[in-house]
C-alpha cells in the first residue's frame, strides 16, 4: 500500500512562481470560501497562464490540498522542538501558543470547514492525517507531560486538552491585530492564552494557584 504524502509537492516549495499561485489561492479560498473561487480566478489574480497553473497543480481541489499541506507543514517542525525542548512547561505552552497565534497566513478553521464540506473523501483523508502529524501530535505529546506534572486536570485525556489548546489558539488568532475583531476584544498574548489554559477565566483563578509554585 503506497504511503499518502503528508508534506507540499517539493516541485511547489520549490518554485517561486508555484508558491506565488498558491500564495493567491490562499487568499482567495479564505476570503471566497472553495466554491465561490474558479480557477480563473487565481489565474488572472496570479498573473499566469493556465498551462503554468496545470504544471504545478492537477486542479483546484489539488491547490487547496498544497495550501493545508504547506501551512501545516510550516509549523511541523518549530512545534516538534518546542515539544522536545528542555524549556519549562509553561514556556514551552507560551511559545507553542505564540507560534500558532501568528506563525500563519489565514483561518484554518474555515480550512478544516471547507475541507470537510467539499474535497473528496481522498484529499479530506490526506489533510487529516497531515493536521494530526504536523499540529496534533506535537500538541498530544506536550499535554501527557502537563498530566504527569499534575499541572493539568487527571480526568482529561490528553488528546482533549490538546484539543482545547489548539480551540484557544485558533480563537486568538481570530483577534490579532489584522482582525476587526481586535477592537472588540483588547489584546491578546501567548501569555495570556496559556494562563487561561491553565487556570481558568475565573475572577478567583490567579487565587486557586498554588502558593509558590514555581512554573514546571
């Protein structure tokens, strides 16, 4: 059984009229959603030919695979160290949230809902895995080490936390300063993501911590 790839097409990475494509593929799939959006579309937004577009991509669900492809695979690596790093827990958390606050172009929730409503089943399966080997399992890793550490609630697998993180994460990065909701909301900050984390949005939450503890 052939393996799926889970990484973009290197012909794509590596080829700045490629990535110029999907760079404008991107925006308008986030901004249009994946029906609305035609392939001539990102032809003459892009300003190439169609030939040059079909060199690189199959189609257009093949571009919207690329994009989760490259987006995902972008933060694979800097998460993977920060899971493996010898930084505290805390830090490490602050610097996962940072990276995944801002450390991408677009919305991947509207990714994983446009995903879900209108790729095939082949291209839905292909991202999926790829969402849990480069986001998912790096964030999985880091909250057994929260659970063993007792920093974190014991009747909580740690796929869920993982889960709720990542849910926090993608919220706050709906109010970073590109967003209109920014002035709605104040600022936010990895710090502060991780605090409510950790100990809640409660007016008592900075009170139930404990007394001295230092951060693990």
């Amino acid at each position: 059984m052939t393996e799926v790839p889970l990484m973009p097409d290197p012909r794509v990475i590596e080829s700045p009229t490629a990535l110029r494509i999907l760079d404008v593929a991107t925006q308008l799939f986030m901004q249009r959603g994946y029906r609305a959006v035609s392939i001539s579309d990102i032809i003459h937004t892009a300003g190439v030919t169609k030939p040059t577009l079909y060199y690189y991509f199959s189609d257009k669900e093949d571009l919207f695979v690329q994009m989760g492809l490259k987006v995902l695979w972008t933060m694979s690596r800097p998460l993977a160290e920060l899971a493996a790093s010898e930084r505290t827990l805390v830090e490490r958390l602050r610097a996962m949230a940072d990276l995944l606050i801002s450390g991408y172009e677009g919305d991947m929730r509207i990714m994983r809902h446009e995903m879900t409503e209108h790729l095939s089943p082949t291209a839905r399966g292909r991202l999926s895995a790829a969402f849990y080997q480069h986001l998912f399992a790096p964030l999985t890793k880091i909250m057994r080490e929260a659970l063993t550490a007792g920093v974190v609630r014991a009747d909580m697998s740690p796929a869920m936390l993982a889960t709720l993180f990542l849910s926090l994460c993608e919220t706050f990065h709906e109010l970073t300063s590109a967003h209109a909701m920014m002035g709605w909301s104040g600022n936010v900050s990895a710090e502060l993501l991780v605090d409510i984390f950790l100990y809640g949005a409660g007016a008592r939450s900075a009170g139930n911590r404990s007394v001295g503890m230092a951060e693990v």
